[in-house]
C-alpha cells in the first residue's frame, strides 16, 4: 500500500512540500524525487495530461516515495474513479460548490463503509499481485487517501459550513481567479470582497477544527516557477550584472 506524505503530515501537524507540474514530464518528475520533494502535484484540469501519462507519472514518484496528487478534471464519479485506479493518492476537485457535490465526491473517493468507491484490479491496486485482500486494500486504501475541494464560487462561500459537514473531506483550498469572476471582479482576486470572502472561508474552517491545504502543503508550480527563474537571469545578464 502506499502510504501518503499528506496523510501523516495532517495526522502529524506538519507540512510536506511539492512539485506542481501541467504536463507530463518523467524526468522532471525524477528530479522532484532525487531532491527530496514530499509530494507530486499533476494538474489535469488546466494541464495536458491524459490517464496514461498520469499513471506513468505515478510510476515515477512511487519509485520515490512522492505520494502523486492530482487536480482532477471534473468531479464525476468516473473520473474520481480513474484517478485512484491509476494510483494517485490525493484528489484536487475544482468548483465545488455545495455540500451535495462535496458528499458525492466523498462517496466516490473511499470504499465502504465511508464510501461507494467501486473496487477494481488495476495498477492502483498493483495489480493485486500484492498478496492483500480486497478487504485488507480497501481498509489501507481508506486511510491514506486524501480528498481537498476548491471553492471558486460565492455560492460555495456562503455555504461553507454545510461543505464542512460532509465527512471524508480532507482540505479545503481556492480558485481565487475563478472566486473574483463568480463575485463580479474578473481578473481581480486581491479585490477587497474577494479577500473578505477567502477570509471568512478561513475562519470558518479553523473554526471547525478543520484545515486549509495551505495548513499542510506547501508547492511549487514548475510552469510559473521555471519562466520567473528565467527571466530574472536574463534580465541580470542584459543589464551587465
């Protein structure tokens, strides 16, 4: 079984740093290993990844001990089901916006009895060449995965606490671009309502005990990282320094 970076940072109070990356890359993800890096972040929704590329991606950071989370494309029970079975072991769900769909993801990510997850013998399960039993890999299964939601709409801020009362959700985090257009600021996210809201999502969450993904990750995005790396060497060389 694999056992998650992010699931004992939260069991513990510590935090677990990663890599963030929107295209399928192996040798980067290598890299992330050799270095030290906790965790291996693919973002499928805005990225270039398909379900071949994300599980070899997976077969990089296993080889490293990096527990692979994704953000994944939707929040469907199929895709939350092909996410596990490639062996990803943390889910990002965008956009989402009530309790409802936050209890639907909560089913579809855990097997029983904390969820409906249905049982398959995939590279998840290692092929169940493994030697565990169905029983014994969905108990293990159950308690390493971690499940966090992006709040990106005001109607999910204003229904915050109803979010939090579904069970099986790990982390809370934003989509602060998509929060501003959904509040009438587009392009606007530091926009004093914004701000307000994120800040009473905050409290909110604190005040249930609960934890924000910033409590227990900390990332860096490779595609925004590499370019700002970059240009401040060119800029460093083009003014003679």
């Amino acid at each position: 079984m694999r056992n998650s970076n992010i699931r004992k940072a939260i069991d513990n109070g510590k935090m677990v740093y990663g890599l963030t990356l929107t295209f399928p890359e192996p040798t980067i993800a290598d890299w992330a290993g050799y270095l030290g890096f906790d965790y291996l972040h693919l973002d499928m929704e805005h990225g270039v990844f398909d379900w071949e590329s994300a599980e070899n991606m997976c077969r990089v950071a296993d080889l490293h001990g990096l527990t692979c989370t994704a953000r994944i494309p939707d929040t469907s029970n199929e895709t939350i089901l092909r996410a596990f079975d490639r062996g990803i072991m943390g889910i990002l769900c965008p956009h989402v916006d009530n309790a409802d769909q936050a209890f639907q993801i909560s089913q579809s990510a855990r097997f029983g009895p904390e969820g409906a997850r249905s049982f398959g013998t995939s590279r998840g399960r290692d092929y169940g060449l493994t030697g565990k039993s169905p029983e014994m890999y969905m108990r293990e299964f159950n308690s390493q995965v971690t499940v966090a939601v992006q709040i990106e709409t005001l109607n999910a801020v204003e229904t915050i606490n109803d979010i939090l009362s579904v069970p099986g959700i790990d982390l809370i985090t934003f989509g602060p671009q998509d929060l501003a257009q959904s509040m009438g600021h587009p392009g606007r996210p530091n926009h004093p309502e914004v701000l307000d809201a994120m800040k009473k999502v905050k409290e909110a969450v604190h005040a249930r005990g609960r934890l924000m993904s910033e409590d227990v990750e900390s990332g860096i995005n490779f595609v925004q990282w590499v370019p700002s790396k970059l240009a401040d060497w060119l800029e460093e060389k083009k003014s003679g320094n």
